[in-house]
C-alpha cells in the first residue's frame, strides 16, 4: 500500500481522535514594544480574549519586544504573510502616506477627547489606505501625551532655542526647526547614552517614554503639554482575515473593539501613573506658561497648515471635521 493510500485511510481515524476534529489556526504576532508596556499588556489580553471568544479554534501568538521584527519591518511582515497581525507606530510609517502623520501634528488635539476623536474620524481614511496594500486595521490606541524634557524650566522656549533637540521623525525635525533648535535623531533604545554623551539636551516624548528610559538619569525637568498623541495600530492581514470562517472572524472584530476600548482607558492610566514616577524619581513636573503655549499652538498651527498641503482635500476635510465641535 503506497503511502498516499496509508494515508486515506488513515484520515477519518484521526479526525476520531478528540481535539483533532476542532480545526485550529494558529497566527503569529510582531509588536516591537517591551512586555511591561500597556500596549503589549493590552495586546496579550487580545490574544487570550480570542483565544476564548472562539473555543481555541483561533490562537494567536505574540512576540514582543521586537524579538521576531523589528518595527520598520513589521508593516511589510504582515503585507507579506510572515506574521498574521502586527503593531506599529502609525507615523512611523509617515513616508508613505500623510495620514499615517496625523495624530503627530503638533497641537492637533488637546487631550483624550479629541485624540480618540481624531482616530475616529482617521479611520476610514487609514482603512481606505491599508485596504490596498492587502492590509485590515484591527485598532488603534493612543500613547499618553509628549511633554517636554529638559535640564530646566520651560520658562520660554529660549529653552529650546539652539539646544540639541532628539527627533524621531519628519515631523519632530521640522519643530526643532521652527523652534530653533538643532534636530538629532535618536531611537529610544539610545537615549540614555545620547543625553549623557551631550549628543541630546533636549526632547518631546511621552511620560511613558521616559520612565521606560529612566530620563530621571539624564533630564530635570519635564513639562506636560500635550504636544501630540500618535497612536499604535495593530493590522492585519486581509488574506488571513477573510481565510477565517464567518464566525472566527466576527469573535475577532468583537474583540478587536474590546481592546481598543481597554487600550485607551489604560493609556490615560499610564499617563498619570508615569508622570507620578517620574516626579517620584526626583524630575521636576512642570507647566507651560500661557504666553509659551501661545507660542507653541502658533508654530502648531503653522504645522497643521503644512501637513493639510501635503495630505490635500482629504487632509483639509479631516481638519475640519476635528474642529466642527
């Protein structure tokens, strides 16, 4: 009996077998951030949340901490069917497509409120986006707002004027130039080293960011200020979001808005939290004087004009909703 034939047969005696007549998937997840972050705490119960709402059928597993792809390449990871889902940071991705910049104008919002807002009304343009590049967005969920660190009080922005300002994208450089400031590009993995080696001074960044790089060790000072709130999106791919049997994929959506409801509850968490340990840590919590922040929204103002040119009617459209009230 040839081995194909073996192999027939033997088909139905497996499917006997229990545990084996449930047909399971099994995806793979890349999210380049560290386990104790609320996104990868937030994702991981996504995937345990899944796992259940569809009886083990779908499971799906997380590699944090960039351990399978490194953030640059986790968008092309999942449009080419190396890992299933990914998380990203979506003005990361700004090179491509001006709406994955939205949520890094300066000003743009000034709180929770209109961030998720502004999500809301990003959508469908993101979705329109990633739908022709084979790609689903899940969810997305904001990080707490950027504040100021520096080695004294943000009493005018002379602070910043001619400081070596960290920048981590087009956006960011293009503040340091408004403010006078001279822009060095730093990834958050090198902070610590940049600001004691006097390549860095002075940055914009989340009070997230700095206790996950103890800025307590290399700043003085940080100042919220609600500078911008950009966002993580986790994507799917929709080859293998459509290859899911219809009530597969209904469990995942459910559960996809879940996470997206807890994510951005815990995001307001962490922000409290992180600033209270970096005050805890010996920093200086501050505040932007009214004439400063009159100055900050005026450059802010100027940016989202920019940023409009570039994204152009659908740009001007988003704006406008945003303001509408």
């Amino acid at each position: 009996m040839t081995i194909t034939r073996r192999a027939a047969l033997a088909a139905p005696a497996l499917l006997a077998v229990p545990g084996l007549a449930r047909a399971q998937t099994r995806w793979q997840l890349a999210s380049p951030y560290p386990d104790g972050n609320f996104h990868t705490r937030n994702i991981r119960e996504f995937c345990t949340d899944l796992e259940q709402a569809t009886g083990g059928k779908l499971q799906v597993q997380l590699h944090s901490n960039a351990s399978l792809l490194p953030m640059p390449q986790i968008k092309r990871g999942v449009q080419t069917g190396q890992v299933q889902i990914g998380e990203i940071l979506l003005t990361a991705y700004s090179n491509e497509d001006p709406f994955f910049d939205a949520d890094a104008v300066p000003f743009l919002v000034s709180g929770f409120a209109e961030a998720r807002k502004l999500a809301e009304l990003q959508r469908p343009y993101i979705e329109a986006r990633l739908g022709r590049q084979g790609l689903s967005l899940l969810y997305t969920v904001a990080w707490p707002a950027a504040g100021f660190y520096t080695q004294v009080p943000l009493a005018s922005l002379d602070v910043l004027k001619g400081s070596r300002f960290r920048t981590f994208s087009p956006l960011t450089n293009r503040f340091a130039a408004l403010v006078g400031a001279n822009p060095v590009l730093v990834q958050q993995a090198e902070l610590a080293q940049a600001f004691a080696t006097g390549i860095a001074t002075a940055m914009v960044t989340s009070a997230q960011t700095g206790v996950d790089t103890s800025a307590w060790d290399y700043a003085k000072v940080f100042t919220p200020a609600t500078f911008s709130m950009t966002k993580n999106a986790v994507l799917i791919s929709r080859r293998a979001l459509e290859g899911l049997p219809a009530d597969q994929q209904t469990a995942l959506k459910a559960q996809a808005k879940k996470a997206e409801d807890r994510g951005w509850a815990m995001a307001e968490e962490a922000q409290k939290a992180a600033e209270a340990r970096l005050a805890e840590k010996g920093l200086t919590i501050g505040t932007v004087p009214p004439a400063v922040m009159a100055e900050l929204k005026k450059i802010g103002e100027t940016m989202t004009e920019e940023w409009v040119q570039r994204a152009g009617e659908d740009g001007r459209k988003l704006v406008d909703a945003l303001r509408a009230g």
